[in-house]
C-alpha cells in the first residue's frame, strides 16, 4: 500500500528498504504492476545482457 501511495503522488524513487522478505516482494509486485510494458521489456533486456556478459 505505501508504494502504491507513493506512485500515486508522483514521488519517483531508485531504491527501496523493507522490513523483511514478505514486504519486500510486495513492494516490488505493486512497482511491478504499475510499470508500463516498455520498462518491462527494458528491464528483462537488461537483465538478460547482463547474464550473458557473465557467461
């Protein structure tokens, strides 16, 4: 709910910290689903050229 809030006021942000693991991955669902699919796209990309350089 707070990310959620925080999207909602237009506040952007780069880092996130959590308490524990469970509200950890409910922050990065709620960034998750309120992402466009271009940064989605972007982001596997990235994630994928990474993994490739250490391979």
């Amino acid at each position: 709910m707070a990310v959620n809030y925080l999207l909602d006021q237009g506040i952007h942000f780069s880092a996130m910290v959590a308490a524990n693991d469970m509200v950890a991955f409910g922050a990065r669902l709620a960034h998750y689903r309120r992402s466009s699919v271009f940064q989605r796209m972007f982001q596997s990309l990235a994630v994928t050229t990474k993994l490739r350089q250490l391979l």
